[in-house]
C-alpha cells in the first residue's frame, strides 16, 4: 500500500513528539528524536520544550553535566545533541565526512601535516583532554608536542576526532567559548558498516519512512556508503511506495498515522531537525516558503508550524515572542499560537530572553504578514 505526502507529513510529526508532548526522560526523548541540532546551545532545549510534557531546562542540564546527552560535531558538519549511547556509532559513521572536511581543507593542509600526523596525535589528545580543555589549552598541547604554533591542527582534531563539548556556562549548558573532553568512555564500536546500518536505522526511527537520498542528507553521507547499509540490512526493512518515484524505506513497526490526524501548531528552533534531516524539505516546508526560512548563508529561522507545515517565523522581542505568519491562518490557528509563545516566553525569561538575536537582520528581508506580538 502506497503512503500519500500528507500521511509522510503526519509520520515525521508522530515520530519527532510534534503530533503531542510526551512525558519522557529528556535523554530517552533525544534518542528517540535521533539528534538535535546545536550549533546554537539554546537549540536542544527549545527543542524539547515543544515536545516534551513538562520539560525542565534543568534536566537537560543534568543530562549534560551526567553526559547521557552530549554535544559534538556529527551530522552535517554541524553541532548536534545526542544520546551518549548512540555517539559511537554516529561518530564512527560520520568519519568519512569530517576528516574529508577538515583534513583536505587549506586550513590544514598548509600547516605542512599529513592526515597521518593528525590520526597519530588523537589517542594522547583524547587522554589530556580527559577533565576538559579550553581551545587555547589544547593548541598549547599541539604547540609543545610539534614543537611550534599550530592552531589549526587542533581545529581540525577537535572536529573530526572523537571530542565532546564539556558543559560549562549558563543559561545554556554551553557559551561561546567552547571547552573540550575526549570521548574516552564511548569507544567506537570498531566496525564501520555496522556503524553505518546503525544509523540507518536509527535515522528510519525517527524520521521514516524516507528515501535513501534523505538518510544520506541526514548526515551528509556518501551515497554508497548509506546504499551499502541498507542493502546489508535487507529485510530488516520494509519498502513502501510513496509519491515520488524512489521507494520509501522505514523499519518495522514504523507506524504511519492516517493523513486526517489533527496537528496542533508549533515553534520550533532555529535548524529544528524535523526541517533539515531530508533531502526533500517540502515534507515540512512549502516550496514556496523555503527560501523565506533557509538563509543563503545556511541559517534556517525558527519557524511556525501550522496544520504541520511551516506557516511563518517566530522570534523574541523585548515585548515577548513576535509570530509572523506568511499567509492568513484562522482564529483557533492564533490561538494555540499564543498559547504555544506564552509557554515559550516564560522558558525564555528565566534563562535568555534575547535568544537568536544575533539573526534578527533575516527578518527585514521576509515579506509583510500578519504580525502579533505574545
């Protein structure tokens, strides 16, 4: 039986706890969601504000500080939150990705190192930075043992090398100034394929059913590499058509919910991970509005979702949250609207009411809509 795009929509709200706020432990709740984005810190938590019943900053604080939940260069290239116990496998399967980013950019290779040189560095890396090492820190480490100043090689190490972001600063976890452990205690599996299927499956959990193409983009991950897994995991999963031309993929069991189920509206973050873990963003994003929430320099705006589709921006300002919406939305669309900014106004207020502020500039480029400030 064919799925039609409306029941893909429905499948990818049910499984990242957009349909309804769940009551979960907040590491259970980011294994379930796969991965967080969090090149800005105050991502994961307003994250899982909008999905977890009766979420408190404060355990997610705990989960970081306890390291259930940790922070590192994964997926795309970019900061992610995730549950320690899939950090292995996620960054075994990533490796191919980040020593290609790091290793042949120019950044490097002009300091004179080989690929070679900087593997030989990381288990000695890894030990120093066991208790947590500032930047400066550990280019003076790199400086001491190669005998001159170096600041690139650690910039490459901290990116592709198995490191995790030390929480240190509030209201966040984590400020601008980033301090560094080496992943000591999640040793990689060792096995790079299983490592590889592992994500595939855990990428179907929470994002099916889905093509080979969006897994790929998922984690910017070469495309025989994810053909490979998925042909390895054979019936463990199941094949659906749907209505683009390349089958869906989706593990047993997925569920998918009937098109009509009702959707109620949301905020979610900046680069919320239900808008860019696909190739194909129209599950999510009207063609039409991609452009107005995907920035050319990569930002995507946190964005307002209505009936499960993005319908507009949101942001704090000094009064409380601003909601944008690119088209007329109905009254009873306001009000769970308002209701959704007042819960989110208060999380702010007690932690960081100029959250994004540094992106306001985006918004005098959105067209006119109909503004209301909560």
């Amino acid at each position: 039986m064919s799925v039609t795009a409306r029941q893909l929509n429905r499948a990818t709200l049910s499984r990242q706890l957009l349909l309804r706020r769940e009551a979960l432990d907040v590491a259970v709740a980011v294994h379930r969601l796969v991965a967080l984005q969090a090149q800005e810190p105050a991502g994961p938590y307003l994250a899982l504000w909008g999905r977890v019943a009766g979420f408190e900053p404060a355990s997610l604080d705990r989960a970081f500080a306890d390291h259930h939940v940790v922070r590192a260069s994964l997926m795309r290239i970019t900061m992610q939150a995730v549950a320690a116990q899939d950090y292995p496998a996620f960054h075994e399967t990533m490796q191919v990705t980040l020593r290609a980013a790091r290793l042949n950019d120019p950044r490097f290779t002009s300091t004179g190192l080989t690929a070679a040189d900087a593997d030989a560095l990381i288990p000695a890396a890894v030990a120093f930075s066991r208790s947590g090492k500032s930047n400066a820190q550990m280019e003076g480490w790199v400086q001491e043992r190669l005998g001159a100043p170096k600041p690139r090689v650690w910039w490459a190490l901290r990116h592709y090398g198995p490191f995790v972001h030390a929480p240190i600063d509030a209201p966040w976890s984590f400020g601008s100034r980033s301090t560094y452990m080496g992943a000591l205690e999640q040793s990689r599996p060792g096995d790079p394929e299983a490592s590889t299927e592992c994500v595939v499956l855990r990428y179907l959990e929470g994002f099916g059913p889905a093509t080979a193409r969006d897994i790929a983009a998922f984690g910017m991950i070469n495309a025989p590499l994810i053909k490979a897994a998925i042909q390895r995991l054979g019936d463990r999963l199941v094949r659906i058509p749907g209505p683009g031309t390349a089958d869906l993929l989706d593990v047993r069991g997925g569920g998918i919910p009937d098109e009509d189920v009702a959707a109620p509206p949301r905020l979610l973050p900046m680069w919320d991970q239900s808008l860019v873990g696909y190739a194909d963003k129209t599950r999510l994003t009207p063609a039409e509005y991609r452009p107005l929430i995907a920035r050319i320099n990569g930002d995507v705006l946190p964005a307002v979702l209505v009936d499960g589709l993005v319908a507009g921006v949101w942001r704090p300002v000094e009064e409380g949250i601003e909601i944008t919406a690119f088209h007329r939305l109905t009254d009873q669309a306001w009000e769970g609207l308002e209701s959704e900014a007042r819960g989110l106004w208060q999380l702010l207020a007690d932690r960081d009411a100029k959250v994004y502020g540094r992106y306001g500039h985006w918004w005098k480029q959105l067209p006119k809509g109909e503004t209301r400030v909560v």
